[in-house]
C-alpha cells in the first residue's frame, strides 16, 4: 500500500473535499490519499501575488507529509507554486499538477489547450508550458470563471469552460483539453464525453504519476539542484521556517 499526500495550496475546504476526491477515485485500489490544506494562505490562488503567499503554508505541509511518511507529494494547484523548494524540503517525490498534466497529455495528443479559469492566471500557465517544453504546442486559455464560483452550486462555471473548450477545438486545432484548475477535477469525464476529445485533469494525472514513481523506487535527487536547504535563522514571521542542519 502507497500513501500519497494532496496538497491545496488555498484555504477553501470544500475545494480541498472536491480535490481529495477526485485523487482517491483516480487512485489505485491500494493506494491511500489524504488531502490538506494549509491554516494560512490565500482563499484562492488567482496570479502571482496569490501565488506567492500560498507557499509557505504549502511547505509547511510538505514538511508535516515527510515527517508522518507519505510515498509522495502532489500540488494541487495548476501554477504548481512552491514545486522546486517542496522538492528541496522533500526525499519522496513531489509532482505539481500542471507538470503532470502536460506531459500526460503530450503523450496522446501533439496540440492540446489549457482551459484556465481568470486571464489573469494565463502568463503564470504560459511560462510553465515554456518551462515543461509545451510552448509550441499548447494554447492557453481563459473561461473568467473566477475560481471560487467553481465552488457554487447551480452556477454558470461549467457551461462557460464548455463554451471555451468549444472555441479551443475550433480556433486552436486542439486534440485534447488540460482543465487549468484544480478545482476542475470533477469535470474532465463529463467535458470528454462532451466534447469527444481526452480531458486531462492534472489532479488525476498526478496521481497515477506518483504511482509509477513510487513503484519504481523513485526519489527525488539530492544532488544538485533539490540538495536541502542550508541551515541557518530566519527573523520575524518566517522564524518558524527556519532550516535544520541535515
């Protein structure tokens, strides 16, 4: 049996539920997910200042799933903040989603579009897919759903990432979506099915991506550029944060 952890970087509960559960039926029959969200952060991630103050609530999760022992780490959120100091805090694995749901989708389709959710998100998207090597054959879009109306019932949120998915196979010769949110994660089937192209939800493929590194004995490196961090004091409120000689 595999443990992974799924990290929210926001504070939103019930986005945290919804991702959690998302995760576990992605999952293997053997494998345990436990989702958390940090007690400090944003309420929703939407662009580089969010994004900035959701990671150190983020490591400190991190660095409580190191010390109870999970297999594996998963950021839960399409910019995948914090992804290089969680993998120079973390020995297991560490997998952000928008990393996992572009390789995933490379895999099945040479162009595909990421459906994000506020424009604003879309050059945080943009320079991950230079980063990951997806920037000739990705388009980044934007539905203006802002990310917590995902979380209301009854709204419009689903129709108007329909309508973009719609514009995406038409305008950007899309062969498959990458839903830009992990608040997303319980829409992918239905949109595939939908739209009949792959959906991919990164939330899921981040998963299973875990899965394959942990059953290949897989860690992460500690040579070079994840070595951990150096010792030494931190002032004020990141006191706490403060490294520990190795």
């Amino acid at each position: 049996m595999k443990r992974f952890l799924v990290v929210n970087p926001n504070t939103t509960a019930s986005m945290t539920r919804k991702i959690g559960r998302a995760a576990q039926a992605a999952a293997s029959a053997e494998t345990v997910v436990e989702a958390r969200h940090p007690a400090m952060g944003p309420a929703s991630i939407e662009g580089w200042y969010d994004e900035a103050f959701c990671v150190p609530g983020l490591l400190q999760e991190i660095a409580k799933g190191e010390a109870e022992g999970y297999d594996g780490h998963l950021i839960a959120c399409f910019d995948d903040p914090g992804l290089d100091a969680a993998r120079s805090l973390a020995r297991a694995p560490v997998v952000g989603i928008c990393e996992a749901a572009m390789h995933t989708v490379s895999l099945i389709a040479h162009r595909f579009s990421v459906v994000t959710t506020l424009s604003r998100s879309v050059p945080a998207i943009e320079h991950l897919a230079r980063r990951y090597g997806m920037a000739e054959r990705c388009t980044v879009r934007a539905s203006d759903v802002a990310v917590l109306d995902l979380e209301v019932p009854g709204s419009s949120a689903e129709g108007r990432i329909a309508e973009e998915i719609a514009r995406a196979i038409a305008e950007d010769r899309a062969e498959a979506i990458v839903l830009g949110c992990a608040g997303m994660a319980d829409l992918a089937r239905r949109l595939s099915e939908q739209f009949g192209v792959p959906v991919v939800d990164g939330v899921a493929a981040g998963i299973r991506l875990l899965e394959v590194l942990a059953a290949l004995g897989l860690r992460t490196s500690k040579k070079g550029s994840y070595v951990p961090p150096l010792a030494k004091p931190y002032t004020g409120l990141f006191e706490a944060f403060a490294p520990a000689a190795q």
